[in-house]
C-alpha cells in the first residue's frame, strides 16, 4: 500500500484547477472575432497608421532589452574586476 504524501494532494487540485480553466478557454475560441482593424480593409487609413505604430513600440521593446543587455554586460565587468582586485590582494 502507497502512502500518499501531502504534498502531492495541492498539485492534483492545482493540475484539476489548470485543466479546467484551458477547457473553459478552448470553449470559449469559437466566439472570438476578429478586431475591426484585422477584419477590415487593408487600404484603409486606420490600416496604414497601424503600421509605423507598431514599429514605434518594437522600437521601445528593443531599446529596453539592449539596455538591459548593456547593465548585464557591464555587471559581468565589474564583477571580473572585483575578483581580480580581491585575488590580487589576498593571493
């Protein structure tokens, strides 16, 4: 006979929850539509003012995560510095 840990029970219940909740979203699919500006016409105004609006904010995004990247880059440095200036003092 297997003793069931207590654990286990939360993550059966957390898993049933998850399950149920994605059912209720795949039911749900058949009466999502599309928005006006994607159902529209591609030669509209609305259309074609939607295209640099969507350049802008991938502008953002990008200059966000460089600088992230940039703060990372200069972490890893500073932390190569630190390490040296410690081994050159101790050693």
């Amino acid at each position: 006979m297997r003793i069931q840990k207590e654990t286990e029970r939360p993550t059966k219940s957390l898993l049933a929850a998850a399950a149920l909740v994605l059912l209720g979203v795949l039911a749900s699919a058949g009466t999502a539509q599309a928005c006006a500006v994607c159902f529209g016409d591609p030669n509209s105004q609305l259309t074609k003012a939607m295209a640099p609006g969507i350049l802008f904010l991938l502008g953002c995004i990008g200059t966000v995560l460089s600088g992230f990247g940039v703060m990372f880059c200069y972490w890893a440095r500073r932390m190569k510095r630190a390490h040296a200036l410690n081994d050159g003092a101790i050693g």
